[in-house]
C-alpha cells in the first residue's frame, strides 16, 4: 500500500533505510508487472531533494522502486525555482505527503563554500553560484560556534528545510493544512544510516523562521 500520510511515508523510509543498513534490502516494486502497473500514472509518497553526490542514490538508500520517491537533486541540495516547481509539482498535482531534504556527512559542495569563503577566491563558472547559495548555511554555523564539517552540514540541511517553506507558500500551505510534512536527513556514506537532523509536522502554522525549525538530535531513521 502507498503510503498517504506524512507519518505513514516517514516510516516507509525508516524501515527501508533499516533494510539497506543491515544488509536485507527487499528491492519492492522493481519487478516488471510493477513497471507496467505505474506506465500510466504515479504516486510517489516522498519527494527527496538530495545532494547530487554519486553515492546519494535515494531509491538504494531507502530500499524503494519505481514510482516510490520523486527525486530532485543538486550539488549540496542547493534549492532554485526549478528546485521549487518540482517540489510543488509533487506536493499539489500527485499529492505526495512528505518532502525528504537528504544530504549526508563530507559533502563537497560544503566544503567547497568554506574554502572558498576562508580563501577569499571564488570558483569560476557557474560553481561560483552553488558556493554562493551554501555561504548563509556556513555564516549561521559560524554564528552557532560549529567547526567540524559534519555539523556544518546538518545546519545546512536545517537551512535548506527553512529555505523550503520560506520561499514556496505552496508548500508552506500544504505543510499548514496537515496535507504535507517536511524533514531533513544526513546520510552517512560508511555506515548508509540516515539520520533526522530538522523536523516541519504538517500542520505548522505557517513556514516557521529560522529558530522555530526543529533541529533534532542525531538520530538514525532505524534507530
């Protein structure tokens, strides 16, 4: 059954990422009557903006298939208005429940922004705009007093939730409606756990400002 609510899709993705990290994944709905079943339509119940990294396969990291998750990724999940419409695409015309911002531990895009902020020498071409769109994640670490590279990424993951809300009233409408939550996740490239780093239930008021995100402990989405 396809999940319909935010909580029901949240628990889909904890007990796929459970199966992946132990090592039993269960690969459902890869099978051909599967693909033929979803050629006319679809239904996913979560969409996941992620990181573009090579090794942030959504459907792997969640044991998921086709028709699962709509995925939107970006260089440190970056969010522009093609980024934007996609997720409103989701949320509004196939009624996806749950918005995922997943990124994970030594992201490059990161890194790439605080060398560049600490050089003073900007990347050319257009990296220059992902750095760009990554400095207010590392001026509010700085402001936080956090360093390590890790927690950096859990604030900017926490930023790019807040980003969300803040520039699609789309999405914050739905998320106030009850009809939509949103959640951030930090993936662990060694171990495959991911973990829940900020938090927006559905029915939230409206897209809340900066403090009243929820930034969750670090917890695994199986733990």
């Amino acid at each position: 059954m396809t999940p319909t609510t935010p909580e029901q899709a949240l628990a889909e993705l904890h007990a796929g990422n459970q199966r992946f990290v132990t090592g039993v994944p269960r690969h459902p709905n890869q099978d051909a009557g599967h693909r033929a079943a979803v050629a006319d339509g679809q239904h996913p119940f979560a969409v996941v903006v992620g990181c573009s990294d090579s090794r942030l396969a959504a459907e792997i990291i969640f044991d998921r298939g086709l028709g699962d998750l709509f995925v939107v990724r970006t260089a440190g999940h970056t969010t522009g208005p093609e980024v934007l419409g996609s997720v409103e695409y989701a949320v509004t015309v196939l009624g996806t429940p749950l918005v995922l911002v997943l990124g994970h531990d030594s992201c490059g895009a990161v890194q790439a922004a605080r060398e560049a902020v600490t050089t003073g020498r900007a990347p050319g071409g257009h990296l220059g705009a992902l750095v760009d769109a990554v400095v207010p994640s590392l001026r509010r670490a700085a402001a936080e007093g956090v360093e390590e590279i890790n927690g950096i990424v859990d604030i900017h993951i926490a930023q790019t939730v807040e980003a969300l809300l803040a520039n699609s009233s789309v999405l914050a409408a739905a998320v106030a409606a009850g009809r939509c939550a949103v959640v951030g996740m930090s993936y662990r490239l060694s171990a495959g756990e991911a973990r829940t780093v900020a938090t927006v239930p559905a029915g939230a008021a409206a897209a809340p400002p900066p403090a009243q995100v929820e930034r969750a402990a670090p917890t695994t989405v199986g733990g």
